[in-house]
C-alpha cells in the first residue's frame, strides 16, 4: 500500500472546513540585512495566527530540487510529483475552461506574426488584446483534420489552448514553437513511431491556421508546444472523499485544480475578490484552494520591496479568512522565489496550520528563520495534506 | 522516475566548484561536560563558517543505522545505499589503483603466516612492510588458473588486493580467511550452483600461491574475503555532468571515487598535503571530495583526545579551503564514530553548507547539538548532494 492509497482508505466526510492559502513563490533569501521577504514585511496577523499555529519548513519536491509551479502544487495537494507528470499543454486547456477527456489531446499555442518568407519575427504576434484573440480563436475553432476534432480556447492576450478530440493520439511530439525569432515554425515530428500520424494531423492543421490567418497580420502564425494528454490523476472525491473549489485568478492553478476535480469558482483579479468569493462561497464546501499570485510574479523580477509588499496585503485579509472559523487554515506557498535569484529555488517554504488540535510550538512570528524552530520541522510538501485532513479530523485510525 | 533520474533530467554544467570536505566519523558522543569530541575542539573557523553557513544533522543511511564506509560515502554522493551494494573486495581493487572490468570478479587479500600444520599463527604475517609486500605481490601477480588470469597488487603492509579476469566468474562465494589465528585458512565455497567454477579456480589459486610463498616465511599464504563483482554504478559525470576529482589518502575511498568516476589527485599522507593538493588542481576540476581519515581511526581506537586534536587540525585549514572561493563548501562526515563506542556509530552526523544562496540560520557553532537547530533541520545523506548541486546552480528547474 502506497501513501495515497493509505489516505485512501482512511478519508472519512464530516462537516469540517479547510482552507489552504497558497502564496505562490512566498520563500524568500534575505538582504544584507539578514532578513527575507516575509520576514521584513510588517505581517502582525500571520505572526499572531503563527504563535497559535504549528509551523515549519517545507521541501516542496525534495531538498535541492527547483520545482515549477504544476509539480510544486501536485505536491501541496498530496500527490507525487515524481509519480504524476502532466504535461503543460494539458494545465493550459484546462485553465482556458476547457475539459479534456481521457483520449483528448492538449497544447499551449500563440498567435506569432512571420513575414513574407515564413520566417518567425513575433512569436507573440506583438501581444494582441485577449479581444482580438477571442476573434482569432473562432476562426480555428472547430477545424476537423482526417477526424480529430480541434477545440481552440483563448487563455489571454497572445496565447490560447487547443484539444484535439480523436482516436488513437499520442503526445510523443516535439513542439512547432522554436522559441526564438527568425527561425521558421518547425515541422511538428513524432518521438514515437505510434504517434507518426498524430504528427501528420497535427501539422495538417497548422497549414489550415496559417491559410485562415493569411490576413490577420500580425497575428498571422499559430506556434504549439507542450503536447500533452490527459494523466487522468484521481480527484479530491475519490480520495480524500472532499468537496473542494478553487479560487484562483491565473490558468494555470485553475487548470491543475479543475484535473483535481476542484469547482473553480467565479472571482475577480484582486485578492480582496477573491476573499470576498471565499466568504460567498464558504458554506458551499468543505476545501478552499486561495492562490495568491503576486508574490511569485515580483520575484521573478527581481522587486524585493514589492514582494514584502505583496505579503502585507495578504496579512491584511487573514482576519478576513480567520473569522469566518475553518477549522483547519494553512497558509504557505507553493516553492520559493527569492527577488536575489529572480527566479523560483530550491528553498525550502515557511508553513503554519491552525487547529483546534494543531499543537501549537514556540514560534510566534512567521517566517523563515522563525519556522525552522517550528513543531513541523523541515518536512516534504507532500505531508501537509494527510497533515490538513488529520487536523479536519477527516482521517481515520490505521488498524486496530 | 526515481530521484536519481530527476537529478540526472535536472542537471546541467556551469562553472561553479564545489568542494566537499567530509572528516571521517566526525559525529560523537559526549564525555561527562557533555561536549561530543567536536564540541570540546577549538574550532574558530569552522564556528565561523557555520555561523555563515545552513547547518543540519545528517542520518547516513536511515535513523538508527551504523553504516560502514562504503554505503555511507555512498550517500554522500547521493546513490541510494539500500540500491546499490558495492562489495569490499571490488573497493580494495579500486584504491590499489587497478580498474576491474565489468566481467572480472576482485577481493581483498592478506598475506599471513601458517605454521608446519597449516594453521593460521598471524593473520598480517607480522606486518610486512610495504616494500616487501611490492615483492611477494610480484610472485603471484599473473598466474593463470583454468583460464582466468590473475592480477594481483600491494595496497599497505601486509594487504593486497585481487582480480581474476575471466568469462562466467560469480562473487556469491566464502571468504578463506576465518578472521581468527589458531584455524586453517577456510575452502573457498561457492553460495549458489553457479559458482562453483569459480571457487575452485579461486581455491587452486591460493594453493599455488601458498606453493610460491613457501619460502617467504612470515608471510607464507594468502587470505581472501569479499569477493565481489564490479557493481557498474552510473558515474558522476553521467548523473551530475560533474568533472569531479578526489583528495583521499587510504585506499578504500579512492576506490570508491574511482568507481564514480572521479579523477584521483596525487597527494601526500597529511591533511597540509592535501590542502596544498586541492590548492594545485583548484582550476582543473569542479568538484573536489576531501577526505580525512584521522577522526575515525582515533574513535576507533576510543581516543577522544585525539579526536579532539585532529579536529583542530582541520579547523586551522578551513581558512585555506575558504580563500578558495569555491561557491559550495560542504564540511560533514560520513558517519558517526563516537570514541565511546570505540566503532562506526548510527548518530547522525553534523554537516555545514555554505554558498552565497544558502539561506544561513541560526547556527554559530559546528557542534552536534548546535546543528539540531539548523535550516536543513534532520535530513537523509542522500540529500546532500542535490543541495551542494542546487546552490551550485547546476540544477535546472523540475516542470513548469
């Protein structure tokens, strides 16, 4: 018996509300001044909700390891990310609405501009609006190559997601998307024999898109990458037996809650939306997925003032979260992005869980330095969901 | 996909050093003061360095295993010792300087003493010196039994180390040395059907080198144990795109960093030496694996003094290793060995890390107890080498 299939057999249902807050890249590495992000943030909330939580250090894969955000969540919702791969084309058609079934096949595709020699010389087609992409998407949408059915959805300015429904498709397939400019688009080749014909239909329907975007320069290309089918994962029904909803504003974390058997509920760009959909909603379910996104995004620019600014405006809202009574609350992040690296790392990532029963420890500010001390310790990202529901009281005994 | 796998999809080459200095058995246990060994040493630069640095306490193997010294360097270069078994006879054939091919069976070897009835009167023939053993090894070097050729080298003293090159040879066989005076040397016995060629051209070897040794009375027979076969671990530059190189004096970890591909630098018999060795080679490789033995072997001998003082020794070249500048220094030890317990112990082991993204803790002294407090918290060996690798920035982001 494997881990999950041990959660498997212990998940029971009662009342019990979790809410998860996820800020998306929230570890940090300090200034000169010995201090990260969080822990120069003036975050009297999280502190205080620290001092009653228990708290500690979280390994989002495993030590060393620098996660993207797909395995990093697949991990902060109990699955393994070294057993489940999913492939990003797949996170993109499920974050543009889109739901693909067991056979479908998935991509991430952008409107590109090439010029008279077909040679790549935008590969965002200058950032179209989302307006004009929804345009450009209807033209595709719907093209039927040698029976496979192409669905194409529009994610957000110059990108989009496309599924092709048919028999027989495999996702062994190199990208057309060269990622650079002044290349031509490349022809789209089979890894595997098997997939020799998915190549072909491919490549077939790229030849349509550019024929039916001839005049819509500079949106004249369409380049793909990320094939991927769809890993099919077990959901939060069949195991944890949870009725869980996201409230997230970006595809991506839309997309891998919705494989998860998440309801992503309707909420706006700004946190103080999606607080406002959790109070709506709160009586609906019994999990809440909150991903916050900023934080993440300032690290990857490099703005450590903006990411300590970031985590004040979440600390802003826990009272928000608290007084509505969950009876477990987590707040954490999916990896670290610390503005110094410009980029997500290896970092462990600081966590607290509230309980009636959590065992609070001695730490009573949170942050990095604070949460080695924490009762957690250091532990893998993929213990804090058994963690969450033991503390929802969703677990039963193992054995007798 | 494994960990290793990850580690080998997620590698890539830069231009960072990373030099891991690991002191033999450097985990102990306290006197009456309750100061381990490393504890009651003066150690104002590693105290330093730790202080700068994230600190941790490392189990070898699993909590509460006593590892040799194999399956614990095996760790600190992240194999997965429960994976791969290395025999002692193919690690003794390795550090006297001999390459063994993937078909070629190796053990270790003793030249001993047998009295007019064959029994066994001193199992090191009174300590041979080096020079004589060069000697003896040159009788017996190249004998041919049933077509399977012989190499046989000097390792120190009274040991020496075998090959036997030949089609269909097994290692599932019985050491000819008792491991006790007052027997005669044992039969070589094959463990499965397989092997029974084997130990009978193993058998007829040691009579004829008894034949050729009869006149060299005190060291007038062989002993054999740990046969073994060559295990084919996959490399560091095939797991780590490494260009790694090894620093160590005793035989048995130069065979290890032999079989892992790593370069094996000409140095002295003293720590100084070594120092001045990784100074020499510093531009050439960009990974240097220091080991110092004298810890263990003063624990063994229960010499908590020693250990004290050689510990010290290390402390005053950490100045040295750090004017380097290379962009990770890892100081830790493989396993405990505890002048107490006279003996490899399962207490995990202190270990520093230091690069500029370390993310530095609490920690202001190298010490057992001190470590309990820091950032890598309590952690398996086997992580080491991704964190050493991951604040190297040799490791790419896992996902999207």
């Amino acid at each position: 018996m494997d881990n999950q299939e041990l959660l498997k057999k212990l998940s029971t249902v009662n009342e019990s509300k979790i809410v998860l807050v996820v800020a998306d890249g929230l570890g940090g590495l300090p200034k000169e001044d010995g201090k990260t992000e969080l822990e120069a943030a003036k975050t009297p909330n999280l502190d205080d909700l620290a001092a009653r939580s228990i708290c500690g250090l979280m390994d989002p894969i495993l030590p060393g390891v620098t996660p993207g955000s797909g395995p990093a969540h697949l991990s902060l919702f109990g699955y393994d990310p070294l057993r489940y791969e999913i492939g990003r084309g797949i996170l993109e058609v499920l974050g543009a609405g889109l739901s693909p079934g067991p056979k479908d096949l998935a991509a991430r595709g952008n409107f590109a501009t090439i010029n008279t020699d077909g040679v790549i010389i935008d590969r965002r087609a200058g950032r179209i609006t989302t307006e004009k992409n929804v345009e450009f998407c209807q033209l595709l949408d719907g093209i039927e190559i040698e029976g496979v059915k192409v669905t194409v959805a529009p994610v957000k300015e110059h990108r989009f997601a496309a599924i092709f429904q048919g028999e027989d498709l495999y996702d062994e397939l190199t990208d057309s998307d060269p990622q650079r400019i002044g290349l031509e688009p490349l022809l789209v080749l089979p890894l595997i024999k098997e997939a020799e014909r998915t190549a072909q239909m491919v490549n077939r329907f790229i030849d349509e898109a550019k024929r039916r975007l001839s005049e819509h320069y500079p949106a004249n290309m369409v380049l793909f990458r990320g094939f991927a089918k769809n890993p099919q994962l077990p959901t939060f029904q069949e195991l944890y037996q949870l009725n869980p909803s996201c409230i997230a504003t970006y595809p991506m974390y839309r997309g891998l809650a919705r494989l998860l058997g998440m309801e992503l509920l309707p909420t706006g760009e700004t946190l103080e939306a999606q607080i406002e959909t959790l109070k709506e909603y709160f009586k609906d379910y019994d999990f809440f997925y909150l991903h916050f996104k900023k934080p993440d995004s300032k690290g990857e620019d490099g703005n450590f003032e903006g990411r300590v600014k970031d985590l004040e405006e979440l600390d802003k809202y826990i009272p928000s979260i608290v007084e509505l009574n969950p009876e477990v609350l987590v707040v954490t992040g999916d990896h670290s992005t610390p503005a110094k690296l410009k980029s997500h790392s290896w970092h462990p990532v600081p966590v607290l869980l509230w309980s009636k029963f959590c065992r609070q420890d001695q730490v009573t500010t949170f942050g990095e330095t604070a949460c080695i001390q924490g009762g957690l310790g250091r532990l893998s990202a993929i213990h804090l969901m058994p963690l969450m529901l033991a503390n929802a009281q969703k677990l039963k005994k193992f054995g007798a």
